[in-house]
C-alpha cells in the first residue's frame, strides 16, 4: 500500500511538514509526492539500503547496558525532516543573536560582573551555579569568547511558535550524524538531491576548524589543533574521532599530553614531544586538569589550566564556558540579549518558572501536575519531572525538593512538541513528536549549521527523543523553494 | 604521529594478517585431507600444534582432536584469544581508537569484515559452508590490505602497517614450516613420509605459494626446495626472508631507527646464511625456534623506538 498524506494523522498539534488540511507545506511537496510515488517493495528496498549503508559506514552509538558498552547501529528514519530556507534565516540570525550574547555574559561574569552591579542579573544565582569556576577569574580569552560551540535545543509547540529550549554549552554532540544522516540520505536517494534545492551541510567540519585555528597562540604557522576525548568507552566517541579525521586534526586522549615545565602543551608523538596549540575538549570540566578540578580524574591532563590561563593554548570551549549553561541562567537569557545587544531576542525562551521567586514558587507548587519541572544543572533528561505523567508520589517528591532547593528547579509548561511525517511500523507513516539541535560556532566570526540534527521519538505519543531511550534520527533539509516564498 | 596511535595501527596490522593466516591454514588443510587417504594419519589436530595453542587446547577440551572441536577453536571459540572472530574483534577495536588515521575505505572494510566474520563463523563449522567462508573472508583480508596500500598516505601511518603485518606473517609462515617440517623432513637420510610430494604442495598452497613456486621452472617438489623457497626467497611476499626486508625497508623511512635496523640486519643475515639443505628435522625446528625469538626481540626494538613505553 503506497503511502497516502491524505490519510496522515491524527495531528494534535503542529505538523512540521504537513497542514492542518492534510497538504504537504510547499517546501516539503516534492519530497512528499516522491514518497507517495513508493509502493512497499520500494521502500522495504530503500530500508534495507539505508541500513546497509549505516553499517558499512559504521555509523554507531554506544549504549550501556549491565556494566558493559554496545554499539548500536544509528536509528535514521527515511523521510527527511524540512525547513524551508526563509524560515531557516531568521533562525540561523537567531542563534548568532544568542550566542554572542551569552559570550559577552560569560566574559562579564568572569571579569566585571556589570550586569550584575546593574541589578539585571542576581548575584545569588551566581553563587548558587555549580558551573561557576573561579579558577577562570579575571582570563578574557580569544575574541572575548568562551563558549565557541553551541548546540542549543530547538522545539516547536503546538501553535507554531518555535522556541529555544536549552542552550548546551559545555560538551554538546550529535553535529556527526547530523553530517552521517545527509551522507546516508545522499547513498539511497540520490535522484531526490538533484530534483530539490537542498542546502548542503558538509562544510561544518572546514567551519570548525577554521574556527578553532583561530585560537591558536601561534599566529604564522599552520597551528596543531587536536580533539581530546575520554576514549572509546565514551557514548559519542564515534563523533570524536568523526571530526578529528575530518579536520585531519590528532585524536587524543589525556594520556597522549602532557603540560612541560615551560607551561605549554605537548603531545607525545613516535619521535618525541610536539606542541599543541588548540584543544577542542570533549571532556567536562570537572575531568580536565586534575591539578585544579577533580583530582581523581585519569581523563585530563595535569597543568593544562595553568597553561591555558598562560595564553599557551587555546581551550574550546573554555574551562567555565559551562556557567551560561544553566537552566536558572537559561530564564534570563531574553534579558541578557537585550543588555548586552540592545536587540529583541529573535527566538524566545520556554515560558519559564524559577523556583526561587517567591511568586513563581506559589504558582508551579499549585500546578505541578501541569508542569515540566526540570533541575538546574542536569543535562540530558535526568532528574526531570514531567507533571501530566507524574503518580501522585512522584509530585509530593518534587515539591519537597523544590521546597528545600528551590534555587535547583525550574518550571515551564509543558509542550504539545511538533510532529514529522516518520515511517512507522508496517510501511504506515504517522506523526512522531521531533526536536531540532543545530550548531552555532563563534570565535573570530560567527557560523551556523544548515538546519542540524532532528531527533524523533519513535514510540507513538512519546516525547522523548534521546536515541539511547528508543529515539531516533532525520535527515534535515533547508530547502529553498525559490521566490522568496 | 602519536606514539599510542603507532601502536593501535600496528597491532590492529598483526590482527588482521593472524586472521588472514590461520583463515589460509584451515582451508588448505581441508583441501588436503580431501586428497589423502583415510589412513594418512594427518589430522586436524596439527593446526593446534601450528599455533603452539596444545596446553589451552588441552585444558578446554581433554577428549577432543576432532574436526569440528579444532575448528571451532579456530575460527569462533570465544575461549581462544586469537581465534579469527577474536582477532577480527581486536583488530577492529584497534582500528576505532585510530578511526580519525584511516581513510574512511579501511574502516568500513573491516567494519564489513568484522559483521562478515561474526554472522557467518558458526555456520563455517560445517564443511559444507566452509569452504565458501574462508575463501570470502581471505579475499576481504585482502581487500583490506589492497584498500589501505591505495588509499592511505605513504607516511608513517602506513610504515607501521607494514610493520604490524610482516611481523606478524614472518611469524605465522615459520608457525607453518616448522609444523610441516616435522611431520614431513625426514629424520634418516631415506626413509620418506607417506605422500609426501601432496603433503609438501599443500604447505605451498597455505601460503598460496604453489604457482609462484613452480614458476621458478624447478623439476619435482622436494622437501628442501620448498623449505628453502618458504624461507629464503627475496621475491614472495609470504616468505620469512621478504618479510623481513619489508620491515628493513620501511625502518629506513623512519627516523630513530637504528636499534631495530640492527635487530632487523641481524635476523636477515642469519636467515640467508642457514644451509636448509643440510638440516635435519631436529635442526630446522632449533633454528625456527631462534627466528621466532628474534621477531620477538624486533618487535621490542620497535616498541622501545616508537610505542613509548620505556
């Protein structure tokens, strides 16, 4: 049975690719006609193709399970996600807006603390960020900027209405299946890429390293950067060495470097050591340099923050970048742009609650059971409540803990998150609740990834989109329809 | 290049050509048994012998010399080490710690070679699948090398490669001499073993030695004609003597490698100075004994130079 938009749904909010009519967006009808064009033998054959071609490309995630790592092929659904190119240009703007707004605060934050003398951020959230490092006070790096890759989370609620949703500023990935997923798509459907206009994102990884030369301490030679990685046991290490090979940058580990008497950085090669001069660190900060953060860590290398503070070498993203990548920072992220931009904020936050305004307190305490109430300093979904599903148990825990740590916990509604067409069990394809992570990179200048990585969660109804919690993956297409339309 | 990453690319090289190896040495021991008669008193229990694996062999299986137990010990018992699913494994696990080195060809062919060998290894066990098995797993083996010789820069990367892979096939080759030697030299001057002649040619066609062999326009196959070719020949690329003037070659391309050069020179001088004629059984095995020390000790050398561990 070939498959039929008309009979698509049921949509209860926004569809990304499909009307409330039941038509294909205009960006998206050419892509839907071809698959409409598709009987079941097709796509079974486009299936099997893909999955192949994830195979061989060894395109894998690792998850645990019972003390020990497996690798698992990458879940990619068929049908590409699109966003039309006008749409994607105030998007893209939107996020070079945040970024360099959350930089300039970063840079504030660990020299001046204007705006905080100013009143418009409040000192006790600062004292309260577990993100915060002193050992980083009174460094004004490169360009002024800390957080050189972003990976901010972009959701769509049931109106429309695109929002912000998190600003990942410490370790964010997923920017390889992203680039993997278009690699794919381009293996099985090439008569698709010559048809339709679509903006290529292949040139992330020349992006990102020109990026990261920039920081380099050594202005006229041909700088050597290196990506530092916790190793193979590590759930994205397929995207580290991913990007290492394609920047043709060394891969590391903590144990390949060491910090000299001189307090500069050295890689042990087959003929000695060499010098290194930028470091794009896929390690935390807590497992960074033992010598400063925590002193059991076998991931780091011993001295490098000293060497760091030194100007020796350049760190991405900088030790302490992590302090803007809170959710209690996040609820002023609006104000942070208007101070240091003067400018309206192009893409708004999630209504959001803080725990530790009185008022704000009284309300989620009220209405709990409406709520997503999400801790501070968490990332990745742990330790979140999402009120609609919550036992009454579960919601007398939360408000006890909000009660006691109300500094700890945020509120936002909860959202009738956007679907995309996704290709479901026996050929059918339904609506599946879908998020966006594009990349935003900034040093000597500023750079957006076309669209980024759409996770789709797969089971009917789920809102979780984690691929290590059944989610999985699309495919994302800027496509430029032309005329301006 | 990293010191560790040297290391991973040269083991993940050893691996591979271990697999490749013993993937040959069972298939054309199969061939042979077809040929030889019932009685011939050949069995497959030679191979456990070829790998110096008797005392584990032993201790997992006291009973056991047949067929199916031996090759399951060398094809996909977890037991075994350096098993070819073991092997295949590690050198994988070796090639994803190096994976940003490699062009993206080399990790997809032995990403392939790697579900290849774990899906299809069990059902190998029948003779009947087999054949087919080890014939598609020797030519991806292949493919693998062909693959990274086109598409790898010639750089240090690739020197240890080669490193990796002619250490370990000087080592697998002598493994294979010196077992057919002692089944197949004889002790006396006269007395020969049964079919000796076919028992001779299937030692050359585990090292897919055959054609070239007889390409040198010798009359007959005599034990020490083809001793002396496994051995000594400077032209095929399996023989212990190619083998180590391919790792002289490429320790010529690296700096700091004086110490392995000598170790390299030394196993080279030796190895054209044997009179293969004159020995005896018990002669020839002394001899295998000291080269295989000696890639040991070249191995060292190689790692002291390079691998960083001092």
């Amino acid at each position: 049975m070939p498959i039929d938009f008309s009979k698509y749904g049921p949509v209860t909010g926004f569809d990304e690719m499909i009307s409330a009519k039941g038509n294909p967006r205009l960006m998206a009808r050419q892509l839907c006609r071809y698959f409409s064009g598709l009987n079941d033998d097709e796509i079974e054959e486009l299936k099997r193709a893909s999955d192949l071609a994830i195979k061989s490309l060894g395109i894998s995630f690792t998850v645990y399970s019972e003390g020990s790592n497996i690798d698992r092929a990458w879940p990619m659904d068929l049908i590409p996600r699109v966003i039309s190119s006008k749409e994607w240009e105030v998007t893209a703007e939107g996020l070079k807006q945040r970024l360099t707004a959350l930089n300039l605060f970063i840079n504030d934050l660990y020299n001046k603390q204007e705006i905080i003398k100013e009143g418009i951020f409040p000192r006790d959230v600062l004292a309260g960020s577990q993100n915060y490092r002193p050992q980083c006070e009174g460094i004004t790096p490169p360009y002024g900027v800390w957080a050189h890759i972003c990976g901010s989370d972009l959701v769509r609620d049931g109106d429309g209405t695109q929002y912000v949703l998190e600003d990942n500023l410490r370790v964010p990935s997923g920017v390889s299946y992203m680039l993997e997923n278009r690699h794919v798509m381009k293996r099985v459907f090439p008569e698709l890429f010559e048809d339709i206009d679509i903006m290529p994102v292949d040139d992330y990884t020349t992006q990102l390293f020109e990026m990261l030369a920039a920081l380099s301490p050594r202005r006229n030679e041909s700088p050597e950067v290196v990506v530092l990685t916790p190793g193979i046991y590590n759930s994205a290490y397929f995207e580290h060495s991913y990007l290492a090979q394609q920047m043709g940058a060394e891969l590391v580990q903590g144990s390949d470097l060491l910090v000299d008497a001189d307090d500069f950085v050295y890689m042990k090669t087959i003929y000695g050591l060499k010098r290194v001069d930028v470091i794009y660190r896929r390690i935390d900060d807590d497992f960074l340099d033992p010598e400063v953060f925590r002193k059991d860590s076998a991931l780091g290398v011993s001295g490098l923050l000293r060497a760091w503070r030194k100007g020796h070498v350049g760190i991405a993203n900088a030790p302490g970048a992590g302090v803007a990548d809170d959710k209690v920072v996040y609820a002023f992220v609006p104000e942070i742009i208007r101070y240091y931009l003067n400018q309206e904020p192009i893409i708004p936050n999630v209504p959001t609650y803080l725990c530790m305004r009185d008022e704000d307190r009284d309300y989620v305490l009220a209405h709990l059971d409406e709520l997503v109430v999400k801790p501070a300093n968490e990332s990745g979904g742990y330790g979140l409540l999402l009120g609609p599903y919550a036992t009454k148990k579960q919601l007398k825990t939360f408000a006890k803990l909000i009660r006691e740590n109300p500094r700890n916990y945020i509120a936002q509604p909860t959202l009738n998150l956007s679907t995309v067409p996704t290709l479901v069990e026996d050929g059918r394809v339904a609506p599946r609740h879908v998020d966006l992570r594009p990349f935003t990179l900034q040093s000597k200048k500023l750079y957006s990834t076309m669209g980024g990585l759409s996770r789709v969660a797969l089971p009917e109804g789920s809102l979780v989109v984690n691929s290590s919690q059944g989610g999985g993956s699309k495919d994302t297409w800027v496509v430029d329809v032309g005329g301006g339309k | 290049m990293l010191s560790r990453v040297a290391e991973n690319i040269y083991w993940m090289a050893r691996y591979l050509e271990r697999a490749e190896d013993t993937a040959r040495l069972i298939y054309s021991t199969s061939n042979l048994l077809l040929d030889l008669p019932r009685n011939a008193e050949v069995g497959w229990y030679e191979l456990i012998r070829v790998f110096g694996a008797e005392t584990q062999f032993k201790e997992l299986y006291p009973e056991a010399e047949d067929e199916r137990t031996v090759l399951k010990f060398l094809i996909s018992d977890k037991a075994n080490r350096d098993c070819i699913v073991n092997c295949i494994r590690g050198a994988r696990e070796n090639a994803r710690v190096t994976r940003d080195i490699f062009p993206f060809e080399v990790w997809e062919q032995i990403n392939e070679l790697y579900y290849f060998s774990t899906e299809h290894a069990k059902a190998s066990l029948s003779r009947r699948k087999r054949h087919e098995f080890l014939y598609d797993f020797i030519r991806s083996c292949q493919t693998m090398i062909g693959i990274s010789m086109g598409t790898l820069p010639q750089d240090e990367a690739y020197q240890f490669l080669r490193f990796g892979r002619n250490l370990e096939r000087a080592d697998m080759s002598s493994r294979i001499i010196d077992v057919a030697a002692a089944q197949l030299l004889p002790e006396e001057e006269d007395i020969n073993p049964a079919f000796a002649t076919i028992r001779w040619m299937g030692v050359l066609r585990s090292l897919s030695a055959f054609q070239a062999y007889r390409q040198q326009g010798l009359v007959g196959i005599s034990g020490s004609a083809v001793l002396q070719y496994l051995i000594q020949s400077r032209e095929f690329p399996r023989s212990m003597h190619h083998c180590l003037l391919d790792v002289s070659i490429c320790l010529k391309s690296l700096e700091k490698s004086h110490k392995p050069r000598r170790r390299v020179n030394a196993l080279l001088k030796e190895i054209n100075a044997v009179d293969i004629k004159s020995l005896r059984r018990s002669g020839l095995h002394q001899y295998i004994d000291e080269f295989q020390l000696g890639v040991g000790h070249l191995h060292d050398a190689i790692a002291d130079a390079y691998f960083g561990h001092h």
